[in-house]
C-alpha cells in the first residue's frame, strides 16, 4: 500500500507465485491421495476375498464393477487389478497397507467410511460373509479408527438392500430384514418413531 505502482506490481507477483506454489502442491497432495486409495482399495480388497481361503467369481466381478463405478482409465484399471492380485498373495502386509492409506488421508472420515464400504460390498459379493472375511473386515475398520459397530451397520445396509438369503445362507424373515433396517440406521428395533426420523 506504501510502495505505490512498484509496490503494487511487487504485491501481484507475490501473490501471483504464491498462488501458483499452493495449487502445486494441492494438486500433487491429490493426486498422491487418489493413487493410494486406487492402489489401498484393491489390494485389501483382495486380501479379503481371500481370506476364506478362495476368491469367487462373483467377488472378482465385484472388483472389476469397481472399475466402472470409480470411472478408472484403462492405466488405473491395470493397477488396480495388479493391486488385487498382491492384496490375495501370501506375503502381502494388511496392517501396513491400511496403515499407509490410512495416513495419506489423514483421517478424512467420508473416504475412510466409503473405503470400508466398498471393502464390505466386495466380500458380500458372493452373497456370503465368511467369518474370516468378517474378522477381517473388523481388524480393517479398527486400523482405520472405525468401530465394529460401524462395520455391523455397513453389513446391515448392504443386507437391506440385498434379494434372496442373508449373507450367512439362512432364509431372510420379514423381521430380520426390519432389523436390517434399522441396524442400518445405527438403531435398535425398539427405537421410537422420533429416533427414526432423527
């Protein structure tokens, strides 16, 4: 404001620059995140189909459904189907991976949910949550500083809107479904009418 036209001149390349450093640097801190979450995705995702000792067709076909719900390139499609196969190999490290992806997002908690949402809808693919599949899913939403009780509602919201047996085989009951529903919510089927609709 002192320094007059130089001053000014002085004052928009300052600006100018530091803009330009600020959108460098968020545009590589986004692309960083998005690679980890392409690559952190598949490869726990392929630890998990894994984890019942088999990967089904239907959980590869729910992995590669991913592809065009994520709109990935032909590039990413390859990396993420190469993530897959190092998440279901023998060696592969599951707590250092959601560890990594966990502290590239720095707990945003909408991408850690929607990770372990698409974790869950991966191994439900086949219609049937193993156990093991479930113990890890658990051991995955707790490195992520989620709840098992997060991951109770996860399953529940994917039974709610699931045709035919439940996750386990049994048959579905018209209760168990409303229990779905409200698990869902995070609710119990005793809630009253006002906690539904808050």
């Amino acid at each position: 404001m002192t320094g007059g036209v130089r001053g000014l001149f002085i004052g928009f390349l300052i600006g100018y620059l530091a803009s330009w450093m600020l959108k460098s640097v968020l545009v590589k801190k986004l692309a960083s995140v998005q690679m980890q979450f392409l690559e952190s995705t598949f490869a726990v995702m392929g630890a998990l189909c894994k984890a019942d000792g088999v990967v089904t067709r239907d959980e590869i076909a729910i992995a590669e459904s991913m592809f065009d719900r994520l709109h990935l390139s032909g590039q990413q499609r390859e990396q993420a189907k190469a993530a897959f196969n190092r998440g279901k190999s023998p060696g592969f490290d599951l707590d250092a991976e959601v560890r990594s992806f966990a502290q590239v997002v720095y707990g945003q908690r909408p991408l850690l949910v929607m990770f372990l949402q698409i974790q869950c809808s991966a191994i439900a693919g086949d219609g049937n949550v193993h156990p093991a599949e479930h113990q890890l899913l658990v051991r995955v939403a707790r490195l992520l500083g989620l709840s098992e009780g997060e991951v109770a509602q996860l399953e529940a919201l994917l039974r709610t809107g699931a045709r035919g047996p439940g996750f386990d085989g049994s048959a579905r009951t018209t209760q168990s479904r409303l229990d779905d529903a409200y698990s869902a919510l995070g609710l119990s089927s005793s809630a009253s009418d006002a906690e539904v609709k808050k």
